[in-house]
C-alpha cells in the first residue's frame, strides 16, 4: 500500500504544473469552511497488508458513511491547515468485542497539514496531506494517522471542491482498525476577499511626431537625402539602377555597376566580350576558350593552332600551316609505287621491289616529319571480295617492309580499294596492268 500511495503522489505531482493559472492574482487561502460527504472501507487494508488473503476492496454500497465539517487556512500560497470534524456510521463493536450496533457513531477530529506544488490561486491544484488525527469510538478513544492525496478546484478563491483519498494508519489497534478513507466536500470562504486596485500608469508624454520631407518613410534626422525619396538601406538616397550605389555616388547611375569602377560595369577596354577582371589580354580582342586572348599561334606562320595542321613548324595557309614538301622528294616516292612488284595473284613482294622501297625508307628516316599514305588497287578481274582482300593485304605488305627497315609504324597508314578508281581501261592487258598498282602518298600532316 506504501508503495501505491509513493507512486500516485509522484503522479500527482508530475502532472501539476499543467494546471496552474499563473494568469490569477498570487494569494493564499482565506478562511474557508465546508461540508464533506465520507465513505471508507474497512475490508480493503487486510488484502493489502497480506497479499496471501487477497485484496478485497468493498463496493460503495458496502462502505462505511459518513460526513465531515472543515475549515481551512492558508499558511502560505502553497501549504493549508485544515481541521475535520469527522462523523463515521461504522459498526465499531461488532469488530472489537463481537457485539452489533449497527446505529453506532465514531466522532473524529482531524487536523492536517496540506501541501500544493502551485499556489491556492491555479484553477485546479493537487495537494498532500498528512496530520493526526483523534476519535471517540463505542466509548473508547482511539488515535491514527491519516495520509494521501486530494484535488483542490477554486473558484476565484471563493468556492472550493475537495476531492479526497487517505489511508489511515490506526495507533490504538484495539480500538480501530487501518481504513481507506474517501471524501467529496465544498466549502466557502468566509473571509472578506482582498480587491487589488492597480494605479493606472500615467499618461504618455506628447512627442511631436519626426519629419519627413521626402515622404520615403524615413525621418529627416536620419535621412542623408531628405528631400529625394530614397531607399532606407541607402541612409534614404535614391538608386535608380539599384546597384547599391547612390546615385549622387554612381558615375554611371542608369546601368548596373559595382563600387570600384565608380558604379559603372567592369569595363572591357578590348571590346571582344570579355570583361577585363576575366580577360587575361585586356588591350588585344580574344575569345572566350582562351580567357580572352586570341587563339595562339606556335610556330608564328600566320595559321593559328587551330587551324594549324603543323601547330610547332612554320607553313603555309594553303598547305594548312605546314612545311611544304620538296617536288623532287615527292617525285622520288612516285617512282618507287611505280616499282613496287608481287607474285601473281598474290600479296608477296618481290625482290625487284626492295631497291625503290628502300628509297622510301631513307626519306622517311631523313624527315621524322613526314607521314606515308599507301593504298593496294586492282584490276576487275575475278570477284570483288578477292580483289579487296589481296588489295588490303599488298598494301599492308608494303607497310610490314617499311616497318622492318626502320620506319615509325605510327607514320604510315594502309588500305585497299580492290578495283576501284581504276587508272587505266579494264577492257585491255595493258590497261588492266596498270590498275594493279600500289600509290603512295608523302605528307606532314
């Protein structure tokens, strides 16, 4: 029972701060007298003293009845003295000495002590009590302690409701029993109520309201321009572009413009887009890829690297800014295609072919610059996939020869085109003789 009682106080306790009024004049109680309706239970102290017998808790019916006057006083706005006259209809002498009186009366006076965790003036305010209390029972006195919980509602600190549950502990045990004691009551308060008369503060001094000439919501004396409507983040200046800079301030006061270049955009003195904070060539126009420079050109000769196909060696336009090969190299390579020889139907070079391949080889050994084309022709004899294939592969046999005597593989491409683009008629030998050829083309780039 000890138990229960420790935790439902802690629950009362908890919950009380939600029900204060801090709204209400802070007071104590008055004083303040009532009636009560009492019921208590007799049965329920021996279930909970011994579990073994089981807890029986009688019904309202079978509870003792009984009613109670009061009066009560604060001690301070938290703590209460309160004093019971309790009468209780309880067949004492039937539990003492066997006999029944069913009419019997105990008479009890109670003093207790009563403690809110909120002050008397909160609408509704949980509270503690315990005290002592003293009782004249079937002509004997008996003597107990009363402790638990109540539930103190006001009503602007005139009318109370107090909903009350104790235990009470029994000091003479021959004469009284341990009992659960329930009780309902009102009371009022008798005491005159105090009226707290608030002095009205005094009324406010007349201030003259600030001018504002400008009529731009700010005051003259703090109004840098107060007779142009301006801006406030301005100190009341105006600023037509909105740029941050007052207009008297801004040297360029209808466009945009940031406070180092007086107001005025970045400027872009070369005139190609870029303004000058991101054009690393302010004074020559550029392009944007290159931070505002113009597109470079390495090697000097006129065709910027983009357009250079030889971005490092100096060229001409028409030859897309590379060196211009000799005539004489050129023709050198001519005439050896001219003596490149296979095996009949075949991609196998013959010896008679090294001589002018290894000329090739030496030019292109001399110029690390320069890059060979080589593409295999036939005539139209036999199938066109046959004349593919053995054209692909008589070019890429030229390739393997070059490769093997020294030449960057990386400079020479090959392919073959079969029997298309034929130099001469296919209708003759001698026309067809020439369509079995190999070309090979020099360049730089």
């Amino acid at each position: 029972m000890k138990q229960k009682l420790t935790i439902l106080l802690a629950a009362v306790l908890t919950c009380s701060g939600a029900m204060a009024q801090d709204n209400w004049a802070s007071a104590k109680k008055g004083t303040v007298v009532g009636i009560h309706f009492n019921l208590a239970d007799f049965n329920a102290p021996t279930g909970i003293k011994n579990p073994m017998t089981g807890k029986v808790y009688s019904s309202i019916r079978d509870m003792s009845k009984g009613m109670s006057f009061s009066y009560w006083k604060g001690l301070t706005n938290k703590i209460d003295y309160s004093v019971k006259l309790n009468a209780m209809f309880h067949d004492y002498r039937l539990e003492k000495v066997g006999l029944s009186d069913k009419t019997e009366i105990g008479l009890e006076l109670e003093p207790t002590i009563n403690i809110r965790p909120v002050k008397d003036d909160a609408k509704l305010a949980p509270f503690l009590t315990t005290g002592a209390g003293l009782g004249y029972y079937t002509g004997k006195f008996g003597a107990y302690v009363p402790a638990g919980v109540g539930l103190q509602l006001n009503w602007s600190g005139l009318t109370y409701m107090f909903l009350q549950a104790q235990y009470k502990f029994t000091l003479t045990k021959d004469v009284l029993d341990d009992h659960l004691f329930y009780s309902i009551g009102f009371a009022e308060n008798i005491g005159k109520k105090k009226l707290v008369v608030k002095t009205p503060p005094p009324p406010p001094p007349v201030v003259e309201a600030p001018k504002d000439r400008d009529g731009d919501g700010i005051v003259d004396a703090d109004d840098k321009c107060p007779d142009v409507p301006g801006l406030a983040s301005l100190q009341g200046c105006p600023d037509k572009d909105g740029d941050g800079i007052t207009d008297a301030e801004d040297k360029c006061p209808d466009v945009p413009g940031l406070a180092k270049y007086g107001g005025c955009p970045i400027p872009d003195t070369d005139k190609d887009g870029i303004n000058d904070e991101q054009d690393k060539c302010p004074t020559v126009p550029g392009v944007a890829r290159y931070q505002g420079c113009p597109i470079p050109d390495t090697d000097k000769d006129g065709v910027n690297d983009e357009e250079d196909k030889c971005p490092n060696e100096a060229g001409p336009a028409s030859n897309f800014g590379c060196p211009v090969i000799a005539q004489a190299v050129i023709e050198r390579v001519n005439l050896a295609a001219k003596n490149i020889f296979f095996a009949t139907g075949s991609s196998k070079l013959l010896p008679k072919s090294f001589k002018s391949l290894n000329d090739v080889v030496k030019i292109m050994n001399d110029d690390k610059t320069l890059k060979l084309s080589i593409d295999g022709y036939t005539d139209n004899t036999g199938s066109a996939d046959k004349n593919q294939t053995l054209s692909e592969n008589r070019a890429a046999a030229v390739k393997t020869y070059l490769v093997s005597k020294g030449v960057d593989e990386s400079k020479i491409s090959s392919a073959g085109h079969g029997s298309e683009n034929p130099a001469a008629d296919n209708k003759t030998a001698a026309g067809r003789a020439k369509n079995r050829r190999v070309e090979m083309k020099v360049s730089n780039y």
